[in-house]
C-alpha cells in the first residue's frame, strides 16, 4: 500500500487559492467596472449633481466634485459571495439612492477612514 504524500496535498491547497484568488481579482474588476461605467452615464452625473446642488455634501465645497458611493463596491469584493448575491447588490449599491456628491478631498478622506 502506497502512502499518501502530505506535502503534495498541501501544494494542491497553495495552488486552488492562487487559483480563487486570481479569479477573485478578475471578478472585483468587473464589478468595479460596472460601477464606474454607471456612474459615469452623464445623466447619472447630472442627476446627482443637481439633487445634491452641486456641493459636498460633507463641506459644501463646490470645487473638485466627485460621486462617491454610500455604501462602497468595496463590500462586494468577497471572494465567499455567490453571484446572485453579488448582482442583486450591486443594483442595490449602484441606485441613486447610494450615490452623494462629495469634493475630492473629503471622498479621499472618505476611503481612507477618517471621516
């Protein structure tokens, strides 16, 4: 009887997670390409710059405008998520609703926590 080598076991787990990872990588891409091309229709623009009066909504700055998401794409980017799940969200997360003008320094701030 021949015994099973642990070591090839475990490269066979090294190389399925480089494997989910790459695709994983791939899936946040389009994901953030949808949402990026939604955002950027010029009527999803316009709309969210009007309702909002073309301010920040943080510092009422009018300069340097961006849209910025509510709630982030980033919270898609779960390589555990099933794609029904992930569609069903990402329509909820590209709706008008999830969508505020921010100035570019306050969306930066935004991202990186501090606000």
């Amino acid at each position: 009887m021949k015994k099973k080598n642990p070591y090839k076991l475990t490269f066979y787990w090294k190389t399925e997670s480089k494997i989910s990872t790459s695709k994983c990588a791939i899936r946040n891409k389009r994901i953030k390409g949808i949402s990026s091309n939604f955002i950027n229709r010029p009527k999803v623009k316009s709309f969210i710059f009007l309702r909002d009066n073309f301010s920040c909504l943080y510092c009422n700055s009018q300069e340097h405008l961006t849209i910025d998401h509510i709630i982030p794409v980033g919270s898609l980017y779960n390589e555990n998520l099933k794609a029904d799940f992930i569609i069903g969200k990402l329509l909820e997360i590209n709706s008008l609703e999830n969508l505020q003008t921010l100035c570019l320094s306050c969306n930066v701030r935004k991202s990186n926590g501090t606000t």
